[in-house]
C-alpha cells in the first residue's frame, strides 16, 4: 500500500470541508446536510474530504436494510449517507479506500448507534462506483436517469434535485422565484423549468447505489446486484467516460503484462496495478 499507510484521517471543521470541496469535487457543490466532515492529511497537509449526512430522501431509504429495532422512529438514526468525497492529486494509489475504511472506524468506534451506510455514485459525471466497490460496499441499485439536464453555464444538474429542494441559488441567474413557482407548479415540476431557462437534456446518465453494513448482523433487504450487472445494462463509466468494467480489466492486465516485461528487462520489482481507483 506504500505511502497511503501514512496518510491521517481525522474529524475537521465543516468551513474546511466544504472550501476542499468546492475546489476539488466534480459538482464543485457541498451538500447542504453534511454534518460529518473527516480530513485526509499526508504530509500535514489536507488533501481529502470525506463528508457525512442524513440523505435528501431518508424515508425512501430507512427500509433498504433491516436492523434490529423494529419501527422507523427507531431506525431513524441508524443509517448516514458519504454524500461528498473529493481528494487532490498528491494523494498516492489506494489512498480513497484506505481512508474510507479508516473514517467508517471512527464512526463505528463514536457513533455506535451507526449501523449502515448508503452512498450513490453519479456515472454521467463521474465514474459507476470505483472506489466503493474496492472499500467493501455492495451494489443495491442502478438507475437510469433521463432527468439530467446541462445548464446554459455548462453546469449539470439532476431535475429530482430541483423537485426536492425548491428554489436554489444556482438557478437564480436564469429565473425568478417567482416565475419559478408559475413555471414548476409550485416546485413539483422540473422539465418546464429546464425548458424555460434553455437548459439541455443529457442522455445515458446513471445512478449506482451502494450500502456497506458497518453491523454485521444487518441485513439488506433489496436484491444484492453482482458487479456485472453494470455491464450488462452498458452502464459502466470511468471519470466521466463510458467504459465497462470488463475493459478496464483487460486494460489493466495488459499494462501489469507490460511492466512485468520491462521490470524483468531491467531487474526491477513485480508491478502494481495500473489504474487508480478514483
């Protein structure tokens, strides 16, 4: 693992979390219910943010996975969403696991009545859930979205988000609160909006919904999907690129073969692989 075996994971204040954030995160957003903010630092430097919260949707959610306790007042607290993780580049390979393990330890060890976690990764502009997949969590859920929609300052948004939290800050250079309200039907309406403010609808753009049991004893109680499943739905993306799993395999095992050519040829050491999970 190297040098990710020196990197410190520690609880840091939500100003901090969310200006790395902000820089560093595809969306370049923060989500406003983040409440739980841990800091990766190499070096003595911050080079990570891990942000923790309650989920936008939390009783669509609260029944994903069957607990001990019976009713959902009970179960209410009992799940958090890693809503936001963004890391620089100094970081080095394997860093994102390592230091999603080392933070689900921290809220195990402080939060015991944390049994589970959900986290969804945006394939359209992102990747289909790298990172997760090699940290331990299972995949429960892919989506199709037809909701995208790029904004005229080329910023993408998901029209369900627009649903959910009513008039932003980011829609206020294209429209007013109150033609908002004429426009959405009183929020509950997005594509009128999207077509109002000349916003483009993007195609082929999926969710993946992943869960990881900090409590063993859970059990989840939707259908565990297997990764090929991303696959087969052609749903396999790669820092915003479509790519499937499979090729990526291949791509990687050509370049170990590749440098365990090279590393015979000059007497150097075995390789490591080739893709960083990010």
């Amino acid at each position: 693992m190297g040098r990710a075996k020196e990197i410190i994971v520690k609880v840091i204040p939500a100003k901090i979390a969310n200006e790395f954030v902000k820089k560093h995160h595809y969306s370049g957003k923060v989500v406003a219910n983040s409440i739980l903010h841990f800091g990766c630092f190499l070096d003595n430097k911050l080079h990570g943010v891990l942000s923790y919260g309650n989920s936008m949707q939390k009783s669509h959610l609260i029944n994903l996975v069957e607990t001990n306790n019976k009713t959902n007042n009970e179960k209410w607290n009992e799940f958090i969403e890693l809503n936001r993780m963004a890391f620089d580049e100094y970081l080095p390979k394997y860093s994102e696991s390592r230091c999603i393990s080392i933070s689900i330890k921290l809220i195990k060890k402080n939060a015991p009545q944390i049994k589970w976690i959900v986290s969804f990764a945006d394939g359209l502009q992102c990747g289909d859930g790298t990172i997760y997949r090699a940290s331990g969590f299972l995949l429960t859920g892919i989506t199709e979205y037809k909701e995208f929609y790029e904004l005229p300052n080329k910023e993408v948004v998901l029209g369900a988000t627009l649903r959910l939290s009513g008039y932003t800050n980011w829609l206020k250079p294209f429209i007013s609160k109150e033609k908002f309200n004429i426009v959405s039907n009183g929020g509950s309406k997005s594509r009128p909006v999207m077509e109002y403010i000349g916003a483009k609808q993007l195609q082929g753009g999926h969710s993946f919904r992943y869960i990881y049991l900090i409590d063993k004893t859970c059990k989840i109680t939707v259908p565990i999907l297997p990764f090929s499943k991303i696959d087969e739905m052609g749903a396999g993306m790669y820092k915003g690129q479509r790519v499937s799993l499979q090729e990526r395999k291949q791509a990687q095992e050509v370049h170990q073969v590749e440098q365990l050519a090279s590393s015979q040829k000059e007497g150097g050491s075995n390789p490591t692989p080739a893709l960083k999970t990010s």
